[in-house]
C-alpha cells in the first residue's frame, strides 16, 4: 500500500509542531503517512526531531521558493500540504509590507504545486481572524473582508490568491492559538507568558477592549482537513482580561494584578482591530466536533505545563 504524502509547510513552528506530532502519534493502518516539513528561520530544534524520526525536514525559502524543488526529489509529490508559515506578528509586517507580502502571499509554493504532472494536491491553508475589521461581535466566512493593517491585508491578497490558483484547496481562518508546548518556538505563547508574569506577582495592562475567540491547539489540528473556508476559532469571545483572568484564577493568583487599560492608550506601532469574534456556527456543524471551552483550554495547557 502505497503511502499518503503530508507536507506541512513552517513545521517548526507552533502549529506546524502540533500538526507533526498529531500525524506521527496517531498513524491509521489503512492510511499510512509520509511526512515531510519545511523551517526556514532556524533549524528544527532536537526534540522535535526526537519527536517525528520519521519526519523529513527541508530548508524553504516561501520568498523565492528555494528549497522546494529538493522535496520534489527526495520526497515527491505531496497529497497534501498544509501551509502554517507565516510572518505573523502585525508589528514586524507593518514596518516590512514588502516581506509580509511575499512571505505570506504563498505565490512559490502554489506556482511548485503547479508543477507536478498531476494537479491533485490538497492545499489546506492557514488564515487568520485579522481580515475582519473588527467593528462587530461574531464574523461569519461570508462577512466581507475590511483588514485594518498589513498582517491582515497579507493574509485576504493569500486567500484571494489560493483561490484563484488552486484547484484542491482549503482555508481555515485561526485566532489566537494556545496550549502545550512541544518544542519551544521564537513567539511567545500567550498563556504561558500570562501565567509567568502573574507567578512573579506583577501588575500588568491587559486591553479590556479587544475581542478574540482563542482556539486550543489540538482543537485547530482536528479541523485542518475540510476542503472548505472555515472560521477556526474557539467558542468563547474573551479580552485579553479575560484571557489573563482565566490564568489567574486557574493558578489561584491574584486577579488584583490584572489592570484593565483601553487598547487605544497604548501604541503598538500598529494599527489592531478591536473586536474579531468569529461565529463558528459552520465549523460546528460541518465537522461535529464539541470544541474545548477557553477556561477548560487553560487548564489543560497549565496542567501539562505544570508536570513537565
């Protein structure tokens, strides 16, 4: 039987970890898998290469495309590729547009994919909740897209892009992810840095004002495989108060050290939409899941967190 070919584009990243640990963990006997991911940045660190043994690692530049011609040869045509690189945090893409662009806009990758004699790959791509523009709770995938800065405008030219260019594809837009951690990653994880501020006992400003759906990471892997546009995240609308508050009475910390501060008092550098809910009411029921509820989210990242 022949093998099943998943290529997860940006694995050495937070979700492209999951998503390789997933695959490795629980392999089907009727479906085996061939993985292979790409890393860019940096190499792939030692426990995740302990991780998946049988994973192949390539270095990619999405940029140019360099690299990806050498998993046309040593690993070949994928079945599918689920594409989690990013340039991600809104600060750096508003001083590199040009780089947020062509990172994010998967031009080389889809223009590869064209390549091969047969055009049956399933492209999954990863989108975000910041192509909404924030001025309503609970966006529906047929809102229309009005993205206030350059992250968001990079990811609606790559969904326009993988539309138009892909045959099998699907799109799934995530908010915040949060969990456990397999491997430690360049971006801070927002409750583990939430529970490391707070065990020092430290006040800190957390916007009252700003709305997201945060998704638990295992939940995010188990929708990565409809071939359809998907708001993918959590159930729960929570401030980032919310979220800090959740940590807090999680870890019996005190919910004093949590000063609530409007998000338009403090300047990022970039302009950030104040209320992305998502409705995930198609999610639901497309796929029959029961998706994990944002408190119980944390208990289970701070109950891993707290045996390691």
């Amino acid at each position: 039987m022949s093998k099943k070919r998943v290529l997860i584009v940006g694995g050495t990243g937070y979700l492209g970890q999951h998503l390789l640990q997933s695959f490795a963990e629980d392999p089907d006997p009727k479906s085996p898998l061939a993985l292979a991911f790409t890393h860019h940045s940096s190499p792939p660190p030692q426990p995740l290469l302990n991780a998946i043994p049988q994973a192949l690692p390539f270095h990619v530049d999405l940029r140019t495309g360099s690299g990806l011609d050498a998993i046309s040869h040593k690993f070949g045509q994928p079945d599918v590729v689920i594409n989690c690189a990013a340039l991600s945090v809104p600060r750096v893409c508003e001083m590199d547009p040009e780089a947020a662009m062509s990172i994010n806009v998967p031009t080389s990758l889809v223009r590869w994919l064209s390549c091969f004699k047969e055009s049956n790959t399933l492209l999954i791509h990863l989108s975000t909740d910041q192509v909404y523009e924030g001025t309503k709770s609970f966006y529906k995938e047929e809102d229309e897209t009005v993205p206030v800065n350059v992250y968001g405008k990079s990811k609606v030219e790559a969904e326009h892009y993988v539309s138009a260019n892909c045959r099998n594809f699907a799109i799934l837009r995530s908010s915040i992810i949060y969990g456990q951690t397999i491997s430690p990653v360049p971006k801070s994880l927002p409750i583990q840095w939430m529970d490391g501020v707070l065990a020092k006992g430290e006040a800190l400003d957390f916007f009252h004002d700003e709305f997201r759906c945060p998704v638990f990471v295992k939940d995010l892997v188990a929708r990565v495989s409809k071939q359809l546009l998907l708001n993918g995240g959590g159930p729960d609308r929570v401030s980032r108060v919310q979220m800090a508050e959740a940590v807090a009475h999680v870890r019996g910390y005190s919910t004093s050290l949590i000063k609530p501060v409007s998000a338009s008092s403090v300047d990022r550098g970039v302009k950030s939409p104040s209320d992305i809910s998502m409705d995930i009411t198609k999610l639901i029921q497309t796929i029959g899941i029961s998706p994990t509820s944002y408190m119980d989210g944390v208990r289970l990242t701070l109950e891993v967190k707290a045996t390691v």
